[in-house]
C-alpha cells in the first residue's frame, strides 16, 4: 500500500493536512502535484516548510506522471495531493492509477471562484472540475467530501446534484 491518502485540496499542504489527517493516517511522505505550485520557488518552500519530519516532494503534472509509478511501487506510505481534480484526471488518463487500497478520493477545500457553483462548506467547483469528477467517478473512485477526519462527508453523486 504505497499511496495511502489521496486528497483534492486548493491549499495543496497546509498546517491542517499535517497536524489532522497524517495523525489519522500516518505516512512516510507527501507528494503534491500542482503545475503553479512546483513553479514558484518561494511557495513550494512555505509549503514544504509547513512540514516537519514528513518528506514533502511538490511536482508539476508532467513529473508526476514520471515520479509516481515508482513511488507506487516502494513499500512506503505516501499522500498524493492535488489542487484540482482536473490534475488527478490527466493523472489517471496518463494510465497511473491513484489506487490507495479503497479507491477512495478525499476533497478537502476548493474555494469559491468565478464560474463555479457551492456545493458544501468551503467547496464549490467548476464546470471543468465537475467534468474530471465525473470522469474519476467513472475510474470507479469513491470521492468523499470531508474537510477534516472527524467532520460529516458527502460523496460526488449527492454533490453532483446541486450542479446544473
């Protein structure tokens, strides 16, 4: 089981991340995957600095795609955290599969934007990201709505509802 949290989050790593869901679900390391994320020198140092005794490794799309089959295939516990389900799609369509031993995506924050519609508490998505949340949904992906481990989910059928 080397990937054993995946997660959507708009924050990609943040204090919550660590101090919530690594207790719950202890890892080896943290793989992020965000294109402007890996570009910016000075925020993928704050990210990774929001880290202590965790690996953090942050990647664009592109080395993901080379980095996790290998990653896959240790014997270590990693996160994958994507900013958007649209970088999980390219992901998956590029024939990695982001099993964890569940199938199971968790969506932490997706903050309001121009075009997007609310569908829970700090989530609202576009129409580009419902599309790739339909599409890991069809990949037979259970995607859970939960901000925190101890706080009420919801799944993507009952999201999807809200969307027109």
């Amino acid at each position: 089981m080397s990937i054993s949290f995946v997660r959507i989050d708009d924050r990609v790593i943040h204090g919550q991340l660590v101090t919530r869901w690594a207790k719950e679900l202890p890892c080896d390391g943290i793989i992020a995957i965000d294109d402007a994320v890996a570009a910016d020198p000075l925020l993928s140092a704050v990210m990774k600095g929001a880290v202590q005794d965790i690996k953090v490794w942050l990647f664009d799309t592109l080395t993901a795609i080379e980095k996790l089959p290998k990653i896959i295939a240790s014997e270590k516990r990693y996160f994958v955290i994507g900013k958007s389900p649209v970088t999980l799609q390219r992901i998956e369509e590029a024939g990695i599969g982001l099993q964890n031993g569940h199938r199971k995506i968790n969506v932490g924050p997706m903050s309001a934007r121009a075009n997007t519609t609310t569908i829970g508490p700090n989530q609202a998505v576009s129409p580009e990201e419902a599309t790739a949340f339909d599409y890991l949904a069809q990949r037979g992906h259970q995607i859970e709505f939960r901000l925190v481990p101890d706080a009420g989910a919801y799944s993507w059928q009952d999201a999807r509802q809200k969307i027109k």
